[in-house]
C-alpha cells in the first residue's frame, strides 16, 4: 500500500511537466500542430469507418448469393465509399508522418536553443561540479529527443482513442458488458508497463555516471588528442578493457530489466487471449441462435479483435506518454537551474590604465574545504607590467579567475581603479584574457583570432596576429587566414608554439587597458620567448598588464613580482630585489638558470 501511494505521488509530481511539454511543442511548431490534430482525427475515425462499412456489404453478399449479378448495383454505394475510405487511410498517416517529422525537427531545434542559452549562461561553478555534469548528460541525451518522441505519444494515444470510441460504439448494441471485459483484460498490460517505467527511468538515472564514463573511456580511445600516449605507453587494451567492463555492467542491468517486462507481458497477453476466446464462443453461440447476422459477426469479429489491438496501443501509448515526462524531468530540471543573482553593478570607469588592488582577499572553490587564496593583498600597478609567479596550486591561476569576475570572494575585496570589482560592468572593465587552458577552435585562423572580439575586421585581425608573432608562419599556410586549422575538418595542424600565438592574437584583438596572460610563453622556445617578449613591451605601452607564469625568464621582465604560495605573497618586488633577499625567488631562479651557467 505504501509503495503504491509513493507511486501516485510521484506521478502527481510528474503530470505538471505533460502541459509543459504542449507548451513548449506549440511554441517550436504552432502552424504544424494544428495541422497535426486534424490529421489526427482523420486517421482516427478511418479504420472505424471501414469496418462499419464491411457489415451491410457482408449483408447484402449473403443476401445475393446465387442470385447472379442481378442487384449488384445495392453493393455500388458501400463499395465506392469503402474504396474512398481505404485510399484516404495511407494518404493520412502519409501526411501524418510528413508532418510529424517536421514537428519532431523544429521541436528538437528549440530544446537544444534552450539548453545552449541556459548553458552559455551560468557561472564557471556549475562546470566544476559532477552534478552539473550529469544533469547536462541527461538533458542532452536522455530529453532532448523526448519532447518530440512525446508528441508522437499524444498523437497516437489520441487517434488510438479516437479508434476504440468508435469501435466501442459498433460493439455496445451488441452487450453492454464488452467494453468492461475489454478494459479489464487490458488492465494487467498497463500495470506492467507503468511498473517497468519506473523501473528503467530509475535505472537510467542511477547510471548516468556510468555512462558518462563510457563517453570518456571512448573518446580517449578514439580521439586524436589521446592517440600519441595510448601508442606510446600501450593503454589501448587498458582502456579498451575499462570501457567493455562498464558496457557489460550496463548491459547485464538492461537485459534482465527486459527479461523482467518479457515475462510479465507474456502473462498479460495469455489473459487477452483467454478474453478473446471467452468472447468469441460467446458470438458464435449468439449466431449459431440467429441472433446475430454473418455481417454483423464478421464486423464484431473484426471490431473486438482491433479494439484489443487498439486497447493495448492505448496503453502502450500511456506507459510511454509517462515514461517520456519522467524523462523530460531531465530537462526542466535543468533548465530550471536559477542563475546566481549577479551582482555586478554598472559604474562605468574612465578611461585610463587599470590599477587593480586585492585587499585581503579569501576565496575557496565550491565543495572544497582547501583554501586557493588565504587573506591575499597586493596591487597591480596601473600601467605597469606585473608578474605573478609561485607553484602549482599556489592560488595563481584562481586569481584570474576572480578579476575575471568567475566568482566571487569569499572575504575581502577586489577593486578597481578604487571602485569594488562587483559594482563594475564586465564590459566596462577592458580586459583581455589569456587564458591557460585556451581554446583551439577547429576554424579557420581568421575566425581564431577574430573570437577576441567577434569582428571580421582584417586590419584589426592583422594587427593582433603581428602583436603575438604568428603573422610569419600564417603567410606560410595554404590559404594563409582563411586556412582551415585543426584535423576534426581536414584543417591544418599546427604545433603547441603556434596555437599559443593563434591565442595570444585572439587575447590582442581587444583594445584592452587591462591585459591578464596566464602562462603566455609556456609552448615557445627560448627564441621564440626572446622575439614574444620584445613585441610585448612595445604592445603594452600604458596598458596595465598582469602576467602568470612559471618562467621566471618571462617573469624577470615585469616592473613587480610578486611569489605566492599557499594561497598568500611571501614575497614581492623586482628581479633584482627578489635576487637580493635570497628567498623563494631567488632559489627557484638559480634552479632554472644553473643549466645555462655551466
């Protein structure tokens, strides 16, 4: 009893996303779905059409037999409109399927405009969280077929309803009971369906990290970003392996899910042959009495057996009608997810450089304990070339994170040109970004460095790609600009050298008084680094950069330095200084210099 009160509530949670649903399916397709109902009820009142037809012929056939052709002409009339109803069945459900299709596509459109506006939306937090990551799966994967896989649900279960109202009509004259016996032989069908919905619905969602793992153990088999290491340290049959472990564990749980539902319907359909059976004795004795005409024996024949087909379409209809609102809770769940209130105000600066001033500032990542900054002060001078240097995890990086405005503080303040950093516009900050993951857009090189600032402007593209020192080789591709980059496409493939001067140019397209480089030389040879470096000085002529790095050979360069490690600056100053005290800096600097020394 318990469970079955659990099941209603869920389902009276599920039911608000049915009209949901319709809402979203009359947006996406609002012409076509009125086209859609009429087809509907076409395709529904047809196939009864035909077999009420079939009586008076039958009828008039018995009637006529061994009367030769004379009367012929009685059997004209019925036979024309059964020919006419017979043609127009395909020709509906032809359309039907046409129109259908359309839906399906404009309808799958919209779904995935949704999601892409909800994701391209949210903070940098949501992505560094498996929960974001197995709502987004199970949206994309599991939803975004099902709004469309639901109208064709609400389609058939109603043309399948339109269709047994009708047959129920043809059969009520003859027992009043037949429609009840009917229902009750279908019932146990419905009850199976409902209960192996809940069970694969749950078991979906228990597996969407499993499957997620699938994704990744295939792309790091197939992918060219894995292909030189699995060759190299043999982990093709290592990861080969992990992937047909978990496929199989999958694999195992969904078969016996369907061995389950096989064995229940095979009970539920030995019940509805038993009905028929019961029921089919039950006309022949009426006809074998006379009460019933061969006609009318030969429709109710036809009628009951397509009712039975039609009640279990119908309940098929509803186990997948609820099966795709359990699955399109993925859906409203995410784009459901509220976006943080921002609250980032609009002052708007002057335009001189920016003086950036971090003033005992603390931060830690979500479902983290560990602190990346602890009580942080310093200032980046406006106009000036700052460096910032230290470890890996000593909080270098989760700087530019908040000056990008990612998160925000967990104590402390951030402020620019005096103003707090939270009631500053974005746009209003002109910054550029290089970023240490940057991206490598399989595009072309113009559309790479022109992502900087969204414009086609080929002086401005040309200008930045001089800035970062990758004018010389692009003249060297094929097409030059307009060559294709990255193999996805058949493009050109570029090494690490050049793709990170593709990204700085992307970083220069901006006429930035603020410049954030995070590891800017870190792909390039010492040349190259000597040449980088050069053209940097000239570009950031009163401009405020801000550089992190771990060359201190790029370091050396800035106007500050500042050393963090654990979160805090243990020290700061220039090269010199640094050298001086004989600290941190100091240390790391003899160790990176003393191969050339000897």
């Amino acid at each position: 009893m318990e469970k079955m009160k659990d099941k209603l509530q869920k389902l009276k949670a599920q039911l608000p996303y049915l009209p949901k649903t319709i809402k979203l399916i009359w947006q996406a397709s609002r012409w076509w779905s009125v086209l859609w109902a009429a087809l509907l009820l076409l395709g529904g009142i047809l196939p009864v059409a035909v077999i009420y037809l079939v009586k008076p012929i039958i009828d008039n056939v018995a009637m006529l037999a061994g009367k030769g052709i004379g009367g012929v002409d009685m059997l004209l009339a019925p036979l024309a409109v059964l020919g006419l109803v017979v043609f127009l069945l395909p020709l509906s459900t032809g359309l039907l399927n046409l129109v259908r299709s359309i839906q399906a596509e404009k309808i799958q459109d919209n779904v995935k405009m949704q999601i892409h506006a909800k994701a391209v939306s949210l903070p940098l937090s949501f992505f560094e969280t498996p929960h974001y990551h197995d709502m987004l799966y199970r949206a994309n994967v599991d939803a975004i077929s099902r709004p469309a896989a639901l109208l064709e649900n609400i389609g058939l279960f109603m043309q399948n309803f339109i269709t047994l109202a009708g047959l129920l009509i043809i059969m009520i004259p003859l027992a009043w009971w037949l429609p009840i016996v009917l229902f009750i032989a279908t019932l146990p069908a419905l009850m199976i369906a409902f209960r192996f919905t809940l069970r694969f619905h749950a078991w979906r969602a228990k597996n969407t990290a499993g499957e997620r793992k699938l994704r990744y153990f295939d792309h790091v088999l197939t992918d060219s970003e894995h292909a030189s290491e699995m060759r190299l340290f043999g982990l093709g049959g290592f990861f080969t392996k992990r992937y047909w472990q978990q496929r199989a564990q999958i694999r195992s749980e969904y078969f016996f899910l369907l061995r389950s539902e096989f064995l229940a319907e095979a009970v539920s359909m030995v019940i509805g042959f038993l009905v028929l059976v019961f029921v089919m004795g039950w006309v022949l004795h009426e006809t074998l009495m006379g009460r019933i005409s061969i006609g009318l024996l030969s429709m109710f024949y036809i009628a009951f057996t397509q009712a039975q087909r039609v009640m279990r379409s119908l309940l098929g209809n509803i186990s997948e009608l609820y099966k795709n609102i359990l699955f399109l809770e993925n859906l409203f769940e995410f784009l459901a997810i509220k976006i943080p209130e921002s609250k980032h105000g609009n002052e708007v600066l002057d335009n001189t450089p920016r003086e950036i001033v971090f003033d005992k500032v603390g931060f830690h990542y979500p479902h983290s304990d560990k602190r990346a900054l602890d009580n942080l002060s310093l200032t980046v001078q406006a106009g000036k070339t700052t460096a910032i240097v230290g470890t890996n995890g000593a909080g270098k990086s989760t700087l530019v994170k908040l000056l990008c405005k990612f998160y925000e503080p967990d104590s402390g303040e951030i402020r620019m040109n005096g103003t707090p950093l939270n009631r500053i516009a974005t746009e209003d900050m002109h910054m550029t970004v290089l970023f240490q993951n940057y991206m490598r857009y399989h595009m072309s090189v113009k559309e790479n460095i022109a992502f900087g600032n969204i414009k086609e402007d080929q002086k401005a593209i040309m200008a930045a790609s001089k800035a970062s020192g990758s004018h010389e080789f692009i003249n060297r591709l094929e097409h030059g600009y307009d060559t294709m980059l990255g193999r996805w496409f058949g493009g050109a493939e570029l090494s690490g050298g050049e793709w990170q001067r593709i990204a700085l140019a992307r970083a220069f397209m901006r006429d930035a008084k603020l410049i954030i480089l995070d590891e800017p030389t870190s792909a390039l040879d010492s040349w190259a680094e000597i040449d980088w470096l050069e053209r940097f000085r000239a570009l950031c002529m009163n401009k405020t950069a801000l550089i992190i790095t771990h060359r201190f050979t790029t370091a050396r360069h800035a106007d500050m330095i500042y050393v963090m490690d654990e979160g805090k600056v243990a020290e700061c100053g220039t090269h010199e200084e640094l050298l001086a005290i004989g600290g941190l800096y100091a240390s790391s600097w003899h160790e990176q210099t003393k191969e050339f020394i000897r």
